[in-house]
C-alpha cells in the first residue's frame, strides 16, 4: 500500500481506534475468569487480531459482532476441546507475545509459538526467565518457543523488575490474577502508567465485571491532534474525556503547554491551529509511544525543545531513536542526541523538504510521523504504508485526503 501526501490545511471530524493496552488485557482475564465477559469497541488492529486468533486457536471461544467480542468460556479448561493446536503465530505485537507467554503455561499442553523477526529482537529473556522460575517450561527450538506449564508458585507476591518493561509484571499479573497473587514491580521508572492500568482492569475484572466499553487509545489519538494544531482544525467524535490510566493521555496537558486549546465538548475533543507555539521539555520515560509525535511538534519550534529519558526507545519495533533521527534529518530539522543522559534536543530547521518518497520501515509509529512532516512540507508519497495496521488500521482513511 502506498500513500500519497498532499501539502493542505488540514479540518477533519474523526474517530481514532480504542486503546489495544486495554483490550489485549482483558482478553487475556476475560479468558481466565469463569464468566461471560462482553468487550465493546474494539480496535481490529494487527496486535489485538493475532492475540484473537492464538485465543481461538488453543480453545477459546469468541464470539466477533461488529465491533464487539464475546468470551464465552476459560482457559485452561477449554484445552480439553482441542485435539491440536498446531503452532501458534504470534506476530511482533509486546503485549501479544508477552502477555501469552505466562498465560499458555496455566495450561497443561506444549505450545509452539512463531514469534515475528521483530519482538524476538526486543527484551524477552528476563520474562522467560521468571517463568522457569515458576516451574515453566520454555525452550528455544527451530526458530519457534515452545512454552508448557504448569506455572506456580506459593508465594502470596512476585516481585518482578521492570527497568526494561512493564510488560514482564503486567503479563504475571493478568496470569496469576485468578488466584489473587500479588506483582509488585521494582525499577520502576519506566512505564509505571502501565502497570497501574494491568492493576485497576485487574480489580474491576476481580470484582466481577464483566462488561467492558473499551477507551479510545491516546497514543493515536495524538497524530489527528498534531496535525489539528499544525495546520487547522479537529473534531475526534468519540473522545469526551481524559483517561488518566494511559500515560499517553498527558498529550493533551503537553498540548496546553505549545499554547494550544484542547477542548471537551458533547460533541468529541476539539483542537484548533495555532500561529506560533512555545518550547517544552517532557521526560518521556512513562509515554514512550508520543516521543515520534512529540519530536514533530518540537520541529516546529525555532527555540530548541528537549525530550528526555528515551533510552528503551532502542528496543522497540525499530532503533526508533535512530529512526526518528533519520526523520528528523530528512526533513530538515535541527537536533542533537546526548547519549549520556539519552535526551534528544530539536528545533526547527530552515529549509521546507521537497516532495519526495520514502520507503517504510517496519514501525507504524515511525510511518505515522513521516505522514506529519509531509503534510506540513510540500508532500510526498509513502511507500509499503501499511505497516500502521499495527495499531491504527484505519489512519489513513481518516485523515488523508
């Protein structure tokens, strides 16, 4: 698939994709708890769409109308069902893969799992390595993992390090949360929004809710909004207010910080574009996924922003420090990378980029910023787009004209 982009004002009413942390999550509990659970909204996205399908596979049934999922029985016991699984192709997706990991060893079968070229270059040992721990099996063979449990323990806590991720303590809680055993977390400076959010859906899935209305997601709900302030105006229709268990949902405060109105109504969240905006600072340690739009905006700015803390910005789809960089490069922008603090310093640059064609690379976060920069330089067209059905399979149906 390839995109073209024009240079145009940009006045768009809109509805992004639901958040895939909420939806992964409680697909993993809905599948562990003895109730019907009943998921509305879903965003039909790469991630949630091969945790679906490995769901199905090993026994789980789901029920798919329209934009709403229905649970209708558990794991393991739905492993009786199943005479073969067959190996279970789990795509690059982090909270796909590592929140399955933990779930398919409370089970009693092997599982073949393919994990794609991505994820198995991104932080995955530790996690396996607390599941031996715990009496899993986890073996490395033929280019495929192959997990069996049982995963146990008779400790009342698990305490689990999450320098590198959250994800690793999310994936033992939502498995151990039938049981009510306790994760708590230690270096816990990255993602820490994460693990809150892992907590509350837990709690509420605990308490015996079962029916859920999924949240629009607020890292992608930060591309329309940047475009809204850079170049116009934007209705997002089925945004009405702040989710403060995403981290990403600080976008909107940061957006107070340029000088923009960011604007609740009864009709959706309201943006307007604004002549000139103001330098900001942001550690980005808990809101990783707004770094590439953080970056455009910051390169709209003739005083040099700094956005901070992005050290574990190397593990993730891509090196996305060194690919927001060639961005950055490509579109004439001035910026600096101190890697003794890991802070990326922009401001913005003195030339307009002409129209030109850039091939992707595998990150939809990384196509989504180059789809910025385009609109608001003289165009260009992007080549193999369709990498962005990773989270927002629709971003270019909504927003490009």
């Amino acid at each position: 698939m390839d995109i073209k982009v024009k240079k145009e004002p940009f006045d768009r009413e809109l509805e992004v994709p639901t958040s895939k942390s909420y939806i992964n999550r409680l697909l993993i509990l809905a599948s562990l708890f003895p109730q019907y659970f009943t998921l509305r909204h879903i965003n039909f996205c790469d991630d949630v769409l091969f945790l679906i399908k490995a769901l199905k596979q090993i026994g789980l049934n789901i029920e798919i109308n329209d934009s709403t999922v229905l649970i209708k029985n558990q794991f393991p016991a739905c492993e009786n069902e199943v005479s073969s699984v067959g190996e279970l192709d789990l795509g690059d997706g982090g909270t796909t893969v590592r929140f399955l990991l933990p779930f398919l060893a409370k089970g009693k079968k092997v599982y073949k799992l393919k994990l794609g070229d991505q994820i198995r270059k991104r932080p995955l040992a530790p996690l396996i390595d607390l599941m031996i721990s715990l009496g899993a099996v986890c073996e490395w063979k033929d280019e495929c993992l192959f997990v069996q449990g049982p995963l146990v323990t008779s400790k009342p806590c698990l305490v689990v390090d999450t320098s590198q991720t959250s994800q690793f303590a999310s994936a033992l809680a939502l498995a151990f949360a039938p049981e009510k055993i306790e994760v708590k977390i230690t270096n816990d400076e990255l993602s820490l929004d994460y693990f809150r959010l892992t907590k509350k859906i837990i709690l509420d899935v605990q308490s015996g809710k079962s029916d859920f209305e999924i949240p629009v997601d607020f890292s992608s709900l930060a591309y329309p909004l940047a475009l809204g302030l850079s170049l116009g105006r934007v209705l997002v229709k089925n945004c009405f207010a702040l989710d403060l268990y995403q981290a990403d949902s600080i976008f909107i405060s940061l957006l107070e910080e340029l000088g923009g109105k960011p604007k609740f109504t009864s009709k959706g969240l309201e943006l307007f574009h604004i002549k000139s905006f103001k330098k900001f600072e942001k550690n980005c340690q808990n809101c990783q996924d707004l770094v590439p739009v953080l970056a455009f905006l910051a390169a709209l700015v003739s005083e040099e922003s700094c956005l901070s803390g992005l050290e574990n910005l190397r593990h993730k789809e891509t090196d996305r420090i060194k690919m927001i960089c060639d961005v950055l490069d490509l579109f004439f922008v001035n910026w600096r990378f101190d890697e003794l603090t890991h802070s990326l310093y922009i401001s913005k640059g003195n030339k307009v980029a002409p129209f030109l064609k850039w091939s992707s690379v595998p990150d939809h976060r990384i196509i989504m910023m180059v789809y910025l920069f385009m609109r608001v330089h003289d165009g260009g067209e992007i080549l193999n787009a369709e990498f962005v059905s990773k989270s927002y399979p629709l971003f270019f149906d909504s927003i490009n004209t």
